[in-house]
C-alpha cells in the first residue's frame, strides 16, 4: 500500500472530503439538537412543562426551577453530566407558584369513563 505516484496529494483530497462530510453532518446535528436545547432551558427557566408550556403553576422563579432541576448550589456543575448534589424535592411534588396556591383544595381524580370527544 504505498503512495500513489499520480497523486502527489496522497489521500490529502479523500480526507478533506471525508471532514467536508464531518462538518456538515454535525452542523445539521447542531441546528436540530440545538433547537431542541433551546426550547429546553427556556421551558426550565419558566418552570414549564412540555405537555402544556402555557401553565405558569410551577414558575417560582428562573433560580429556583434550576434549583429543582440541576440541585443547590447552581453552579459549572449543571453543565456537566453528574448527579446533582442536592434536591429540594423528591421528584414527586414541586413548589406551586404563590398565584396557583389553594392549600383547602384538593385535586379531584379524572373520571374514568369513556372517551370525550
């Protein structure tokens, strides 16, 4: 396997193409995943849920829904793949926004009867 004489790039060319490639198919990963990032961090800014991103009921705050997501302290440690150091919750329930809080009410199950339409 020794160098082509024709060729006096070697296989210069066939490994530009094959960053060429590299390059785009990461800046098409870039644009869909960051997208998606985006969209992301701003639902955990506002303490939003993708199943119904208008529903105010847990914003308490940008600081606090990090905290309740990434733990205390906030910190370079959220931007990395560990487990947070501590959480405020269990994963179950979340502080409510005070303008949602109505400590007499209890919710009610869905009743389980047929499809609403």
């Amino acid at each position: 396997l020794g160098a082509d004489p024709l060729d006096p790039l070697g296989g210069l060319r066939s490994a530009f193409r094959r960053a060429t490639l590299l390059l785009v198919a990461d800046l098409v990963a870039l644009v869909f995943l960051g997208g998606f990032a985006v969209s992301a961090w701003a639902m955990a800014f506002k303490g939003r849920v993708s199943l119904n991103p208008n529903d105010a009921t847990y914003d308490v705050g940008a600081r606090l829904n990090l905290q309740q997501i990434f733990g205390k302290p906030l910190g370079a440690r959220c931007l990395l793949p560990l487990p947070p150091r501590s959480l405020d919750t269990d994963g179950l329930t979340f502080p409510l926004n005070k303008r949602y809080e109505q400590p007499d009410v209890v919710p009610q199950p869905a009743p389980s009867g047929g499809a609403d339409f």
